[in-house]
C-alpha cells in the first residue's frame, strides 16, 4: 500500500491537487490495473520488486519479529528501521 501511496504523490506532482485532476489519476490507475490483470490472472507474475527494496523489506520483517519476541527494545527498532528507511539526521 506504501509503495502505492508514493506513486501517486509523484504522479500528482501536488500536495494539495485539484480533485478533478485527482479523479482523473485514480481513474487512470483504475485502466492500468484492469489492464494487468488478465496477465496475473493467467499465471504472469508481477514485476519484481527492485533488490535494494527487497533488503529492506527483509530486514525490517526480521527487526519486527525481533522486536515482538522480545530480543530487542523499543528504541533499538526505532532506530534501526530509520536506518533502514533513511530517516536519521
């Protein structure tokens, strides 16, 4: 959903867009995912993700269970995934 998300900002280009211009973009997402979907419904797989953001995923996937089971503390997770996410300072 996230990486859905961050493609529609770019597409908008706009922090606080007009909402027909906003209409017309769902509407093109709506086309394109139509389009797709009779490639995945016959077996095709979707595009890989990039291996950079599969690391990522994968390291924060292991940091979350490492958290949950208690191995490591709160501030510990939040440091690593926004190390993970490039948000320190």
């Amino acid at each position: 959903m996230e990486s859905w998300h961050a493609k529609l900002n770019r597409r908008l280009a706009k922090e606080h867009p007009n909402i027909l211009i906003l209409l017309e973009l769902l509407q093109q997402e709506q086309a394109e995912n139509e389009t797709s979907m009779p490639f995945l419904e016959v077996g095709k797989k979707p595009r890989a993700k990039k291996l950079k953001y599969g690391h990522v995923d994968e390291g924060i996937s292991n940091l979350k269970s490492r958290f949950r089971s208690g191995h490591i503390d709160l501030i510990y997770y939040v440091d690593t995934v926004s190390y993970y996410l490039h948000l320190e300072d």
